[in-house]
C-alpha cells in the first residue's frame, strides 16, 4: 500500500481555496504552509442564535406550509416535470438561516521544518 499525498503549489490565500475536512458534524479547513498553517475549525454544534431559536424556526416552517401534504405536491410537480412549481412549492421547506456551521476557532500550527516530510 502506498500513501496518498495531496499537494498545492503554495498554501490557500482565501477560504474558498483551502483544503475541507471532516466528518458532517466536525470539520476544518486546511491552509496549508511551511513551518506555519492556519486550520479553520468548526462543529455543528457551535451556532449562534438563541436557544429556542432552532424550535421557533420549525413553528414557522410548518405555519408556511411545510409537511407531508406540501411535499407530496412538490412529487407530484416533478413527476409532471413542472419544476418551476416544484421549487417554489420547496420555498415553504426554507427557514431562517440558522448560522450553523460558520468558523468556530482559527487554530495557528507551527511544525518544525521536515515534520511531515516521512517516507522522503
């Protein structure tokens, strides 16, 4: 068995360029760099918002139309191959947008140079 390797030419500037990892629930961005990279963590379980925020939004989900009767309506739409409807049907599905999932912590990793160089 080999190892994998995943390399870059030089390490992300911006977030969109960095390398994702994780789970569902825990996950990071990886920056990379010599000697000194920036991982950015976050968990779904570190929100910001109120506690009842979370219920409140579901209330309102279902006050819009949300549930079984409203999904099969958006079935029924896509079987007929109507998908305009289908996605505006899907609108009552929509909540509030929860800010899960946004950087928890930038963690600053400083390795003395060669420390992952093994196999070279």
């Amino acid at each position: 068995m080999t190892d994998l390797e995943l390399a870059w030419p030089q390490p992300a500037a911006e977030w969109t360029e960095a390398c994702p990892i994780g789970n569902g629930r825990l996950g990071a961005m990886v920056f990379g760099g010599p000697g000194r990279t920036r991982v950015q963590v976050n968990d779904a379980t570190v929100w910001s918002g109120t506690p009842h925020g979370p219920a409140d939004a579901l209330a309102d989900v279902v006050a819009a139309g949300a549930g079984p009767a409203r999904l099969a309506e958006v079935r029924e739409a896509i079987r007929r191959r109507d998908h305009r409807l289908a996605e505006s049907l899907l609108m009552a599905f929509e909540g509030p947008y929860s800010q899960e999932f946004l950087p928890y912590v930038d963690l600053w990793l400083t390795l003395p140079e060669g420390t992952f160089t093994a196999g070279r």
